[in-house]
C-alpha cells in the first residue's frame, strides 16, 4: 500500500501563492476607494459647500430661481423659509433649500 505524495505537495503549493495576492487585493481596494473620492464624493461635498454659501447669503431683493422652476424677488428672509414674489402682489413661502441659483439683478423684469 503506497500513499500517492506527490498530489498532496501538489495541492499545498498554490496556497503560499495565495498569500501574496491579498496585498495586492488590499492594495487595489485602497486604489479604487482612492479613485471613487475623488470622482464622486469631493465633487459633491464642494458642490453643497457652495449650495450653503448661497443659501445663507440670500437677502431681501435678490432675484432666485427654486427647484421647481420658479422665478421670482425675494421680499422676506426668515431662519428656514423666504418669501418670494413671483408676479405683482403673489407672494409664495418657500423653504431655503429650494433655491437653485441667484440671478443677476434686473433679470426678472415683469415682478
């Protein structure tokens, strides 16, 4: 009766291969999640650091443009909500995270 060694050595050799891959495996996770911050998450971290800046800048006459496509002049700024006319004698409560941009004075000229 003879035991076959050789499959056995066989078998136990792609297991020290095995070893040195995982650091490159932890090597390429790193690489991806690198790549993922900065094509994904820092652009938008900057875009909603911007977004407050706007928000909080928001005064009495500026000429916004909301989320839902609303024109109008801004006539009361409160702690969450302003108040935007958007024609003569219509006044509509919004909250401040609706506002998309701020545009230039004298865009809005029917208000």
């Amino acid at each position: 009766m003879s035991f076959p060694i050789s499959p056995v050595l066989a078998q136990a050799a792609p297991t020290a291969g095995a070893q040195g891959g995982g650091m490159s495996m932890i090597i390429m996770m790193v690489v991806l999640f690198g790549l993922m911050y900065f094509m994904m998450i820092r652009p938008q971290m900057k875009r909603q650091k911007e977004h407050r800046a706007l928000i909080s800048a928001l005064a009495k006459g500026d000429e916004v443009v909301t989320n839902g496509g609303l024109a109008g002049r801004v006539e009361e700024v409160g702690e969450t909500f302003i108040t935007v006319e958007i024609a003569a004698n219509v006044k509509v409560k919004l909250q401040k995270g609706a506002v998309q941009q701020v545009l230039p004075k004298g865009s809005l000229k029917s208000v």
